[in-house]
C-alpha cells in the first residue's frame, strides 16, 4: 500500500550512491541491519533491472508524486506508466526494511517449518507493488544457504493492476543481472539469478481487500502459514472501519493454529483510527489488539473457551536506514515504522 506522503525528512543524500543520513531523531533507536551488505544490493538491483528507473519520464514521475501527495491513490494508481514509476521509487526502500523484519521474525514465524517439505505459504494483502515480493525473494536466498530445501508460495493480493510489476520482478529475479559488457570474465561466470524458479512461487491476485468474498478469504489462509499486512491496515480501517474489522475476523475465524499474522505500519500519530465518525482518534494498535486480544483482560477473541491469538512481538516505533555503501539510480528514503506480530493458537 502507498505511503501517506512523499516524505523529504528521510531521503538518502545522494541519487547514486545511497549513504546514511543522519538522525532524524537521536532519542530513536534504529535497529542495525542485520541483512548481508551483498544481498541488500541484489534486491535493490532487482528493481533496477525490471523496472528502469533512470529511464522514467519525469513530468510521468511528477504526476505520481502530485497524486500521492494529495492521496488520492485511484489516479496514482490509475495507469499502468504510474504503477512502473510507484514500484521503482517507493518500494526499493520497503523491500529492504520489509526484508530486515523478515530476517526478525524468523525465528518465531518459522520455528520447524523451514525444514518440512513443501513451500512456506505467504498472503500479502495490500502486496501488489513489489516490495513484498523482492522482500521475500531475498528472504528464501538467505534462509536457502543453510536451508536449501526451503522454498515460498506467495500470494500477492491488491487493488490496483499490478500484475505487470509482478511478473517483470519475478523475471528479474529468477534471471542473472544485468551487467555491463566490459565485466570481466569471471564476473560474468559469476554472475547468476537471486532464486531459481522453483524457490519463489508467487501469483497475483487483483482484489480489494475490503470487499474480498468470505468464502475466498477462507480458502485463501486456511492453509497458509503467514498473513502480512505491510503499511495497509491503517488504510484499510481509514476506508471502511467496518469492513476493515470484518476482514480481520474473517482472518481469525480461518487461519490456522500455529500460523502468524504480521502487521507493519506508519508509527504513533500517523496510523490513527476515528470510531463512528467521532473527533477522538485511537491508535491503530489500540484497535487491533481489541480485535484480536480482547479489552484489558488478553484474552482476545474465543472460541468455547479457548483464547484464539497470542502476541509474540510488539514495537511501536522503529527505525530502518539505508545502509552505507548501497546504489540505486535514484534516491531512496529511510522507513520508519511499528510491527505486531500474532500467533494463531
């Protein structure tokens, strides 16, 4: 899902090298990458091979930025040169803050499973743009180096046509890069795909989440082992608060035990919530914990008896920065964020 507004407080400084600005706030703690140098260039090249960004026309780029400046995401999101523009500016940055949680919640989201045959299965609601997807790919290429077997089928489910983007990252990621024709000899022996084809698998689906049939929702997690909501819940409970509600409870009734549901969004004020339309907003922590966890007590939704979803991880605030040394042709912008992590019991 987009961001609220293109944000100039946390751009790298330069448009070809990225480097590491300083604090926007020293009081913050920013989390130390703990993702390869390496592997965080592989996922930014992936971006640059499918999607072009040096190449984009700049007045198709200024009616982007306008668009998402002023919210309103239909016309952003309205023409397939305006999907191509988003995916290669925006999500880039996601992709390694989104990879970097990936790399946090392994040890919970994955405990026995990476080592049991079958594909870990994914849903990404509100996935479409490519951060998810290149997050993922470098997620596999990392667990496959001490995992081999271990392999993902996602789901990538959105609003908008994003089914090019899609299919142009898939391509670029199960293809050796680009290289320049005067690389050497063993850099081009060297030089082979982030996954072969049968580590990632992933298909899209164009659907807006609020209006998603229930029947579809069940068949769709009924089987997977992680759901994600990356900077998309807050905009769904902004569109339709009840509808919002009734997706999560449909993700409550069906997912199954020992399967997680992971949340990521803007942090504090920035991802609030009004009930009824009254002046008094909520955050939207406050209101997910009250649907899946239950007021006060912890106890959360029930079923005879039986308490549904554990809290297994919780930060309001952090900080991923672009780490010193990575390139991208165009300048990229730091993510700052919260992360609630569920287990279904």
């Amino acid at each position: 899902m987009p961001p609220a507004r293109p944000s100039k407080a946390t751009k790298a400084k330069s448009t070809k090298k990225l480097t590491k600005p300083a604090s926007e706030n020293a009081k913050e703690e920013t989390n130390q990458p703990t993702v390869p140098l390496g592997l965080q260039q592989k996922c930014l090249d992936i971006f640059r091979d499918a999607l072009k960004p040096d190449e984009q026309d700049q007045a198709t780029v200024q009616e982007v930025k306008g668009h998402l400046y002023n919210r309103d995401f239909a016309a952003a999101f309205g023409k397939e040169e305006y999907l191509q523009v988003y995916a290669s500016r925006w999500s880039p940055s996601r992709a390694l803050g989104y990879l970097q949680v990936f790399r946090d919640v392994q040890e919970l989201v994955l405990q026995d499973e990476s080592a049991k045959p079958g594909a870990f299965k994914v849903l990404c609601v509100g996935g479409g743009a490519g951060a998810e997807h290149a997050a993922l790919a470098g997620w596999v290429h990392h667990l496959r180096e001490s995992v081999p077997v271990f392999k993902v089928d996602a789901r990538l489910l959105d609003i908008a046509s994003w089914d090019s983007v899609v299919t142009n990252l898939q391509k670029s990621i199960t293809s050796a890069p680009e290289l320049s024709k005067y690389a050497s000899a063993a850099a081009k022996e060297a030089n082979i795909a982030l996954l072969s084809e049968d580590a990632l698998f992933v298909t899209f689906t164009k659907q807006d989440a609020l209006d998603w049939p229930p029947s579809e929702v069940v068949s769709a997690v009924q089987t997977v082992n992680l759901v994600t909501l990356m900077f998309t819940l807050n905009e769904l409970y902004t569109m339709s608060l009840p509808k919002a509600q009734a997706l999560l409870k449909t993700l409550s009734s069906s997912m199954q035990p020992g399967s997680f549901l992971l949340v990521v969004d803007s942090p504090g004020s920035y991802s609030t919530v009004s009930i009824n339309g009254a002046e008094k907003k909520y955050p939207m922590k406050w209101l997910l914990d009250l649907t899946l966890l239950g007021p006060l007590t912890g106890r959360g939704d029930e079923e005879d008896g039986q308490v549904v979803w554990k809290k297994v991880m919780e930060d309001g605030s952090r900080w991923f920065r672009l780490s010193e040394g990575l390139r991208y042709p165009i300048e990229l912008e730091n993510m700052r964020f919260q992360i609630h992590v569920y287990k279904k019991m």
